[in-house]
C-alpha cells in the first residue's frame, strides 16, 4: 500500500488500481496529449522545468479535461483520505479542498508512471509539493 502524508496533515493511502483503470486513464491522458505536441524527450541534463516547459499545452489539456478527471476518480477505489473511503463529498468541507488536487495528482500520477518508469524522477519534484516536509 502506497502511504503519503500530505501537507494538511492529513494521510493518503491506496493500492494502484486494477489495469483496465490504470489503462484508461493512460488513454485519456494521451488523447488529451495527442495534439499538444508532447515530447518526453529526456538527457542527463534536462530538468524538470524543461519538462513542463515543452509540454505546457498538454499539461493544460490533461488538468482541464474531464475525461482524465473522471478517469483518476475510477482509480481511487482503493483510495483512503483521511481513514475515509475516496469520495468527492469528503472534499465539500473547505479546509479538505486544499487535498483535493493534490489527491488527484498523485493517484493519477502513481496509476501512470508504471507506464512511463523513466518519468518517475521527474514526478518527485512535483509530488513533494502536494506533501508534509
């Protein structure tokens, strides 16, 4: 079971989901990468900046699509926020809210990379963002 303290405090724990899940997920986000230009091009030297920076368009696409939204929300069966089932009536309460995206991108994130391995390094960053230091 993956455990994360996010920076609330609060606990995010969840096994990947199933892999028909974990691909459709994998096919929304390419759809939505598809004519963005993506380029997962990396060398010793790239940084995590000129991830982003090349793949802006699509990291746009991927955050404001609803199908990949609604593809995380298939995979957080296994979800636990807070030592409550994953649901969006847990993020109602506002001070929950500030989790919510967090969430998301890190059940999304770890339900991906098992695809794209040697983007794991380049996700750390970004996760540590969403988590208590």
């Amino acid at each position: 079971m993956r455990k994360y303290l996010l920076a609330s405090g609060k606990k995010l724990e969840f096994n990947l989901a199933g892999i028909e899940q974990a691909v459709e997920l994998y096919r929304a986000v390419l759809n939505e990468c598809k004519n963005a230009g993506l380029d997962l091009t990396l060398t010793n030297e790239t940084q995590l900046i000129d991830v982003i920076s090349r793949n802006k368009e699509a990291i746009i696409n991927i955050f404001a699509s609803k199908t990949v939204m609604e593809a995380v929300q298939d995979c957080c069966s296994k979800v636990i926020y807070d030592g409550k089932h994953f649901s969006l009536e847990l993020f109602e309460d506002e001070a929950a809210r500030a989790d919510f995206f967090g969430c998301l991108v890190i059940i999304g994130a770890e339900n991906i990379l098992p695809f794209f391995p040697f983007l794991r390094s380049f996700f750390e960053p970004i996760q540590n963002l969403f988590l208590k230091a």
